[in-house]
C-alpha cells in the first residue's frame, strides 16, 4: 500500500485521521497499531499518530507528506481490535477517530513516552491481601454453574435474587478462564462497585493479576494499564462501561454484574455505545462467552434470555438466609398526625434500635444536592439554569446553585429575576438528609457516598471500608449505594422517598424504579441477623412498588412485557432517536418538522410503513440544554438490522444548515 491513515489528536482540530505516504524504507514493517512520528502543518515538531489503516489511493488535490519514523514497532492495538471500533462506529453512527479518542489514554499521542512518569498515587485497593480460605458453593450454586460452564450459548442470564451469591459463582467462572490460559473483562456501572468488586477479587486471586479502569482512573495509570494488558501481565480486568475498549489479550469471558444498569449506556459524547451490545460484539470476535447477571435482569435481557434457553436462576439466597422484611409507609399519614420530618416515625423507631444492637442502616434519596428545586418567595420565579430548561439545584457545601447539565454555577443569594433574598429550597437531596440525619440522630456515626462527595482520590473506596469495618453507623446515598454492598451487619435500609424512581417521562422509568428499590431492600439481612426494609412513598397503591416490596420480579415481567407488547417498545422493537437542536427555537422546530416529513415518504417509497414507526416530531422533555432548544423523533424500527441500515441510510443523506445540529442515538437509554 502507498499511504498510511494516522490517527493524530490535535489542538483545537481534535482526533483526526490523515492520509500519509509510506517511505520505501518503512514499508516492510509498518503495521496497524504502530505509533509514528508525522509532520503536520507548519509545526516545527512532528506530532505522534498511529496507523490504522492503508490505502492505494488519494483523492484529488491532495499532497500527502511522509511518514517520519516508527517511533514503537511494537503495535499498540491488534487488527482484531481495529474492527471491534469499526463496528462501533458503524452501529452507533459516528466516525472511527471519534470511537479510538474513546478507546485510546491520552498519553498515547505524547510525542515522547520516555519522559512518561509513572502514576505518584497508589491505588489503597492493590494492598488488600489475598485470603487463603475460599467460600465454598452451595448446592443450589453449584448446580447453576455446572449448567453454565455446560452451554454452547455465546450469552447467559444469571438471575438470583439480591444475596443469592451471584459473585461466587462469578469467581469459579473466572477461576476455570484463567486455568485455561485465558483472560477475564469485568464490567460493574458505578466505580463504588467496581472497587468492591475488585478488593474482593483480590482476596481471592491476589493483586498482581488484577486492575481497574473506569473515567476516575488518571490517563497516566490507564496507560501504565494498557501497556500491562498489551503484555498479557493482566488476568482479570475491573472497570466500567470504557473497561469494555481496554484491549485485554486472549480474551475468555466477559461478565457484566447488575446487567440492567443504565450505566452502561453511554449518553454522551459520541460514540453513544452501550457496553453490553459491545460485548456481545467483542465475545463473537474473540469467541469468548458472556455472563450477564442481575437480581432485577432487564426487560430485553430477560426475555432474550428465556427464548434462547440460556436463562440461570438463583432464587434463594446463600445459605438459605431470609430476605428482609419490607413495609411501606404512607407519608401522607404521617403527614396526617403531624409529623412533617422527611423521616417517618417507623424509620426513626428502627434506625435507634438498629444502631443499639450495633448494626447498620442504609439511606437512599435517589438524588443529589441539598433540594429538589429553589423558589422566590416574592415573585414565585423557581431558580433556573439559563442555558438548560431546568431548576438549579442548590448545594450546601458550596453554597451555590448548579446546573447537573451544563456545570453553570449561581453563587449569587439573590433572586435572580427580583432581587429578593427570599428564596426557599423545596424537595430533597442527599446533601439535605445527610444534614437533617445529624440533627435526629446526633449521636451515631454518619457519612454520605454520591458524586458530590468523591472529590478525592480513593475518597469512596475509604467511606465503603469504613461501612463495612462497621465505623459508620448510618451510610446515606444515592443509587451507587443500592447496587453490590455485601455488609453483614447491614440490618436497615430506609428509602426516603420512594416515589422519586417512578416519576420520568419515560417507558423505561417502571423497570428503573422497580430495580433501584429491590436492589437496595437486598442490602439489609445479608449477614445473620434478620433484615428490615423501610420504603416511605406517597403513592402506596403503585403495583410496582409493592412488587418491589415483595422482591418479585417475575410479576413485575409479566405486566411490563405484555405493556411493551402492546405498545411495540423494546424487546418487541429497537428504538432510534433523532434529536435536532439549535439557538433558534424555530429553525429547530422546522428542521426536525421537514426530516419527519421527508423520512414518513421514503419509508412509505419502501413499504415499511408498518415495520419502521417514526413517533413525532415533539420538544424533548428537557427541551433546551447548553443554550440550544431541542426536538426529537422516535423510531420504532421492527426489523432489527435491516431497518438499523436503511434508517441509517436515510440520516446519512441528510444535508442540514451550519447552525443546526443533529445526534442519533442508538437504542437510547432514556428518552429525556
């Protein structure tokens, strides 16, 4: 081949490829995956790039300069991991240099590595030792993990019930990959998680085969994890949804825990991947298997699951230990006799007797911040971000209103529409029950774990050991503490308010709300002693609260699927969105108004009318982010990968003005 495409980030242009010529004297050892030395511009120095591809061709009018020089023979990245990102980039419409700044540390693209210094901070959780005892499967366990190991299925479901041991089977998996020669991916949607996962894995198999790799790890320890990997140094790899593109070698089995996890969709920035989909993507080119496991599997996983016959199901927790009680407290009766606390009298009684008998409670308020929504006492203005269509939301430790949008900061005291110095905080956030819990209960030990309160490295990792070294008494949080918590002494958990996971306007919020509230009620009883669950509402009547409350899933399935039947939604269709957004309301509104028009016809030129459904065009419901307004289209598409391709065909023929911008998103995690 005559050219080489680099890859080169750079200053203000970004992530780019780049057609260059192939010295005589290079071309019998460049490969893909090799990092080079390139001139660009003007610039006196050359910049660092890397080959991913080669070509016969240029087009027109181009004058390619040549390469300098190899500067690594070594490739960084094999040509099996190039199509993974090609594939990427293809399903979830965006370009391959967008995907790679994803995939790659930006320390590959300094000039020169020798000057690379080694991460100062060490990461607490390598010191963790390695136990000598290992747990022992029940028979129940044992019997579910001889029928994994014995299916040919790419993909399996383990569903067990919160405290079934889930995990251990998880490790005799890993345990059997790793005695085969093979390696092990990880994935867990919050870093708390993922930190727990890994000191318990490093009990087991000990910290020198093991690591981390999620968005809080510095690009300096991901390098140093990369080049290890690139070695074959690493045997088990932790980390979320990014962990995915971390290029493991012999590749045996991926595991994705708590499956259902929102967080493995990618909202933004391109690409908007999600992690599972890559990893079924990443087990077909590697032949490796995947385990997807959760208490509360997602509606699409579940009912692929069970039509592929590769669903596991756990349905008693290990060692026949019982689940927690649950009770649901209506708010409005509490409200009724006079109590106005955000805590009812019964989770109070509870939380004083738990911490009595020297066992531990859990808090869940499903957001963060210190209230819902500020407003002016004298002119009723609610503070709003000025760039997004949303309430700021006033945080007491900076004592500032922000924006979780678009980071806009008012640290102003003032009505901002006014003047007035009235201004009165409504609704809850983690901040404000962390507060009003020291005023209740003054004399117990309390601590919070949400995004706010992880400023510092390894900060979640020392809150999460102090919890389960029984240093804290009360630990308050958001979702990132419903998932994985295996304290035995853990014996309350109380949900706030209940009603906070059910109220989005969305087709998913039934299932998000259904998982976040029995993932949580499985942190208490784990251990011992008997578990109580507290869930305090205003809405005691909803069903899927009170199957929930019951822990049972299986219920909950049946009426969501027959409503998503019903409606064509997902598993029954994949959806696409198109969102269009603009300065100018109207423009937006026009735009998004004339690609409905045109794509209705081309569908109907096609007759797929009944097969691809577009919904719309209608404002977002967050209708204006970052100063632009926003519009939507929905697309029920019927036909898998053949309607996939001719919508993406149809999008890709589309020419819009400068000033409007277009997102597609594939298989949306929400639809805000």
């Amino acid at each position: 081949m005559k050219y080489a495409q680099v890859l080169v980030d750079i200053n203000k242009l970004g992530t780019k490829t780049f057609s260059y010529l192939i010295p005589e004297a290079l071309k019998e050892e460049i490969k893909i995956g090799q990092a080079v030395s390139i001139p660009f511009g003007n610039r006196k120095q050359n910049l660092k790039g890397f080959i991913v591809g080669f070509s016969d061709y240029l087009e027109s009018g181009i004058k390619a300069k040549e390469i300098a020089e190899i500067l690594e023979k070594d490739p960084l990245f094999s040509l099996s991991y190039l199509n993974l990102l090609e594939w990427v980039a293809s399903y979830y419409f965006c370009d391959i240099q967008t995907v790679l700044k994803t995939a790659l540390p930006q320390k590959f693209f300094e000039k020169n590595l020798k000057k690379y210094r080694k991460p100062k901070i060490k990461d607490k959780i390598y010191e963790i030792e390695q136990l000598k005892t290992k747990n022992q499967l029940s028979t129940t366990q044992e019997k579910v993990y001889q029928e994994i190991k014995k299916i040919n299925a790419k993909t399996s479901l383990l569903y067990g019930i919160t405290g079934s041991g889930k995990t251990e089977i998880y490790f005799k998996l890993i345990e059997d990959t790793i005695k085969q020669g093979k390696n092990v991916i990880f994935l867990a949607p919050e870093i708390a998680l993922v930190s727990q996962l890994t000191m318990r894995s490093i009990e087991r198999f000990g910290a020198q085969s093991v690591a981390i790799w999620h968005s809080s790890i510095t690009e300096s320890k991901k390098y140093e994890t990369w080049v290890k990997l690139k070695n074959n140094e690493i045997k088990i790899l932790f980390g979320a949804r990014s962990a995915i593109f971390a290029p493991i070698k012999d590749l045996g089995l991926i595991i994705i825990d708590e499956e259902h996890d929102s967080s493995y969709k990618q909202t933004m920035p391109n690409p908007r991947y999600n992690a599972k989909d890559v990893a079924k993507k990443l087990c077909e080119l590697y032949n490796a298997k995947l385990i997807l496991g959760s208490a509360t599997p997602s509606i699409e996983s579940y009912y692929e699951a069970i039509n592929t016959n590769s669903l596991f199901k756990l349905k008693e927790r290990y060692n026949n230990a019982q689940l927690a009680n649950a009770y649901i407290i209506d708010m409005r009766g509490e409200r009724a006799e006079k109590n106005f606390s955000m805590f009812s009298r019964t989770l109070i009684k509870n939380t004083i007797e738990t911490v009595e008998k020297g066992a531990q409670a859990i808090f869940l308020i499903n957001r963060r911040g210190y209230s819902s929504y500020t407003q002016c006492l004298e002119c009723g203005e609610v503070v709003h971000c000025p760039k997004c269509a949303i309430p700021l939301i006033y945080h007491i430790k900076t004592n500032s209103y922000k924006c979780h949008y678009c980071n806009y900061d008012y640290n102003e005291k003032n009505c901002p529409k006014c003047g007035s110095v009235a201004l009165e905080h409504f609704g809850l956030g983690s901040e404000k029950v962390e507060i009003l819990a020291q005023e209740t209960f003054p004399n117990y030990r309390i601590a919070r774990l949400d995004s706010d309160s992880m400023s510092k490295k390894n900060e979640h990792i020392e809150i999460l050991q102090k919890f389960q070294q029984g240093e804290i008494d009360i630990l308050i949080g958001t979702q990132m503490i419903a998932k994985g918590l295996d304290n035995k002494n853990c014996t309350l958990v109380g949900v706030i308010n209940a009603d906070l996971s059910f109220n989005l306007p969305d087709y998913k919020s039934s299932e998000r709300g259904f998982s976040i509230l029995t993932q949580v009620a499985g942190r208490s009883g784990r251990g011992e002693k008997q578990g109580k669950v507290i869930f305090q509402t205003y809405n005691a009547e909803n069903s899927f609260l009170i199957n929930a409350k019951e822990q049972d899933f299986d219920t909950f399935y049946e009426s969501e699927i027959e409503l998503r039947e019903l409606l064509d939604y997902p598993p029954f269709s994949k959806i696409i969105r198109i969102v269009v957004s603009a300065k100018n309301e109207i423009r937006a509104q026009k735009s998004i108004s004339e690609i409905e028009l045109f794509l209705s016809e081309f569908i109907k030129k096609l007759s797929l009318d009944e097969t691809i459904i577009p919904l719309g065009p209608s404002p977002c419901v967050i209708n204006k982010i970052k100063d632009e307004y926003r519009f939507n289209i929905l697309i029920k598409n019927k036909l898998d990968l053949k309607g996939h391709r001719t919508i993406l065909k149809f999008i890709r023929a589309l020419k819009l003005p400068s000033d409007i911008k277009l997102v597609v998103d594939i298989d949306p995690g929400d639809i805000l």
